[in-house]
C-alpha cells in the first residue's frame, strides 16, 4: 500500500482555468484525476514505474482532487510531483507555480515554488521533517506517527 502525499498547487486563477481545461480528466472508473500524462508523456513504456518516477517524480497521476479558484489539491503515490510542476512553468511562462506538500506516515512536508526565468526553469524546494507545529498547522494528531515527528 503506497503512501499518500498531499499537494496543493497554486498559482494564478487564468492559468489554473487553462490547466484544469487541460490536465484535469476523468478516467475509465469516472474519477476525476489531475493527469500527469497530458503533461510529461510516459505512454506505453516498457518500463512505466521507472519512467513515471524519473518524468513525473512520483508513480500516480494526481486523485481525489478538489479544485478552488486559485488551486488543485490532490494526492499522490509516496511523493511530490516536483517534475511536473516544473514542467508547467515552462509551458507556462511568466507564471509562478508552488505546490505545497505534505507525507503523514513518512512525517515530511515542504514547499516547491518553479518559474520560468532567464530561459530555464528555476525551482526551489525546501522538504523538512514534520514537527509537532506542522501537525498542529495541518490540523492532525501526533498520535499517526510518533516516531517519526521531530
């Protein structure tokens, strides 16, 4: 059973419409997913986990969305989707894009900002183990994971 990382990507309301017009879907079940596929094509690779993680950072598309005006939240597989985010900023140029994260049995959360600048993306990400502070802010229990909180 893989992990699931929360992520919410935020950035300017006309670029998320265009996105979600976009990157958002549903898939053979009638779920709405974020899909990474439309993004960074893996297509028919012999080898689809390894280049999902290479492509994609991680080995699922984004599911269980909720979309507001100015973000997506989603979950995936174990990690952020760092590559895709970095991917939108190069498709979308001028535009900032920060995906805010967080893994509860894995007890690590953090930030990634990408924009497209000086004719290359330029990404910032800054994970950290979570504290007690950062459950508090999330608004969960210590008691998930004990051990594995600072």
């Amino acid at each position: 059973m893989s992990n699931h990382c929360c992520n919410t990507l935020v950035t300017s309301p006309p670029i998320l419409s265009i996105i979600i017009g976009r990157y958002v879907t549903k898939n053979e079940n009638d779920e709405t997913i974020f899909d990474f596929e439309r993004i960074v094509p893996i297509g028919n690779a012999a080898n689809w986990y390894k280049q999902r993680l290479k492509k994609w950072g991680t080995t699922s598309i984004g599911y269980d969305l909720n979309i507001s005006e100015d973000r997506i939240e989603f979950f995936t597989a174990w990690v952020p989707p760092i590559p895709i985010i970095k991917k939108l900023a190069e498709l979308f140029k001028g535009n900032i894009f920060r995906l805010e994260y967080y893994e509860l049995n894995m007890a690590f959360r953090g930030v990634a900002i990408a924009k497209y600048q000086r004719k290359k993306v330029m990404l910032e990400d800054h994970c950290w183990k979570m504290t007690e502070q950062d459950l508090n802010d999330l608004g969960v229990s210590k008691s998930l994971n004990p051990e594995k909180i600072e």
